[in-house]
C-alpha cells in the first residue's frame, strides 16, 4: 500500500513537470532576447539590437540608426552594461516583464524592467525598457 502511495505520488509529480516546463519557456526565451540585445549592444551591431525590437518600437524609430542613437543616449547602463543578471518576472497574458539588475560602466547600479510581447508568430519582441536607478545596498 505504502508503494502504491509513492507510485502515485511520483505519477502525480511527473504529470506536473510538463506544465512547470511549459511556464518557464517564455521566461528562457525572452532572457535569452535580451542577453542577445546587451550582447548587441555592446558588438555596436546596430542591426541585431533593432531585430529585437517589436514592431510599435520599430514604428517610432524607423531605422536601426535612430534605435541605437537612442539607446545609446537614453538607455547607457543598458548600452554599455557591465555585470547584470535576471532578476524577477511576471507574465501577463502576451506579455512579459522581466527585471535585469545591471551595475553600469560608472559603477551605478540600474533596475531595467524589460516589457516584452508574444508577436502573432509566437515570438517575442521588446517593447521597452523602464529605468530605475537602484538604492546602493549596505556596505559589505
């Protein structure tokens, strides 16, 4: 009885794998979208940074030139970050929030919220970045 009990258990535990697989796919997806954008970025490949870009993004500026101009002027610790890692994320509906933690060239730490949409094709784009100069943490 006891084995049938932790068959089951396992039974139950495996079936429940796909879909905790299945939640964190857009979060492996849209992480790696934005690794490749840093990446980019720091290339000065103009090019590949505006390929990620969403559409509305695309709209507003109409040519790799006037994205990196402006990335590069607006968004500098993403432009030209040094250290940054993953933080929390959320999805809601077709989109996707993801916080990025970056320590900047000038040593300023940034929280970038990262907005990203499913397109109809079932990929993702980012459409923008929302800036938030990080508190320094306690001395350590």
């Amino acid at each position: 009885m006891k084995r049938a009990a932790a068959i089951s258990l396992s039974a139950l535990f495996v079936a429940a794998l796909p879909s905790a697989a299945g939640a964190a796919e857009p979060l492996d997806t849209v992480q790696d979208i934005i690794e490749r954008q840093i990446a980019a970025f720091l290339a000065d490949d103009a090019a590949t940074a505006y390929a990620f870009a969403s559409p509305a993004i695309r709209e507003k500026f109409a040519t790799e030139d006037a994205f990196f101009d402006m990335v590069r002027k607006s968004y500098a610790p993403v432009y030209r970050a040094g250290n940054f890692a993953f933080g929390r994320s959320k999805i809601v509906g077709d989109m996707v929030v993801q916080e990025v933690l970056i320590s900047g060239l000038d040593g300023k730490d940034w929280t970038a919220l990262y907005q990203l949409l499913r397109q109809p094709d079932g990929s993702y784009r980012i459409n923008g970045v929302h800036m938030v100069r990080t508190a320094p943490g306690p001395e350590i």
